[in-house]
C-alpha cells in the first residue's frame, strides 16, 4: 500500500469512529417543559420557584423564574408530570397529569393569582391538539376523517416535485 493510500485509510478511519461516537441526539429519551409565569392578567412573575415533579417516581426538578418570568426544565425523562410554581403572595399554580413523550417541548402556562401559598389553583386538563414549541399537531396516525396527509413525491424518486 502506498504512503497517500495509508494516510487515506487512516482518515477514513479516524472520520468513521468519530461520526459514530458522536451523540445521537435523535435517541434521547427526555423532553423539555418551558413557559412564562404569570399572572391572569399577563404580568411576569421573575423570581418564582417552579417544580416539575415526575408522578411514577417522585423525582423533583426545581427551576426559578428568570427576570422575563420564565422557566425551562430541559431533559426531563419522560412520563407523567405536575408542575408547581409558587412566589410568596401568591396562591400556589399546579398544573396535574402532563405527560411527556420522546424530544416533546411543551409548554405548561402557569398563571399565579395573588393569596396565600395555602391555596391552591389547580388545572387537571392538558390539549393534545397543537404543540406550541413546534407548530406539530398532537394528533398522531391518521387525521379524524381516516385519511393519510399527502405525501409530496421528490424529484429523486423520478417525480416531479409538487
């Protein structure tokens, strides 16, 4: 073997084991809750304690509100969650039974609304409809009328493209 085709394999090489130690970001089994804090009428709330609190486990992850009133939990296993968020003087906010699912980045509003931290407000519904981080639909399969969404053909496959 010549010296260049050495060096050649060698790069190959040493380019093959990289790409394949590389991070699969595409496998990770987490998902990502962000949002604001606020309160009813839309006023940030910086400095409040957010807790998302994994229901099979009992695992707690806290985070605080930045100065824009909002929080982010990145890499958070999936499965079933309630979110807290509580500041004093204000009535603590629970959002009950959201479930995460692989790469998901949802957004959970949770609104405060001034009392005490003995009471609670507590929202126990989550739409599946419209991820709001992504634009993508929650409905997954086929759409309500049982029809698959077209699917445009690419000039690599000899069509034309649509």
């Amino acid at each position: 073997m010549t010296e260049s085709g050495g060096a050649f394999l060698r790069a190959c090489t040493f380019l093959t084991l990289v790409l394949i130690a590389a991070p699969a970001h595409a496998q990770l089994d987490t998902a990502t809750i962000v949002a604001p804090c606020a309160t009813r009428s839309n006023a940030v709330i910086p400095g409040a304690t957010v807790t998302a609190t994994q229901s099979g486990t009992g695992v707690a992850v806290g985070a605080m509100t930045n100065a824009r009133g909002e929080y982010s939990f990145p890499n958070l296993k999936i499965g079933v969650y309630t979110v807290t968020a509580e500041l004093q003087g204000f009535r603590r906010a629970v959002q009950q039974n959201s479930s995460y699912h692989v790469q998901e980045r949802m957004e959970v509003n949770l609104a405060l609304v001034v009392g005490q931290l003995t009471e609670d407000v507590v929202v126990s519904g989550r739409s599946e409809l419209l991820h709001t981080q992504t634009g993508r639909h929650g409905v997954r399969g086929r759409s309500p009328a049982g029809h698959r969404p077209p699917v445009a053909r690419t000039p690599i496959r000899g069509a034309r493209a649509a």
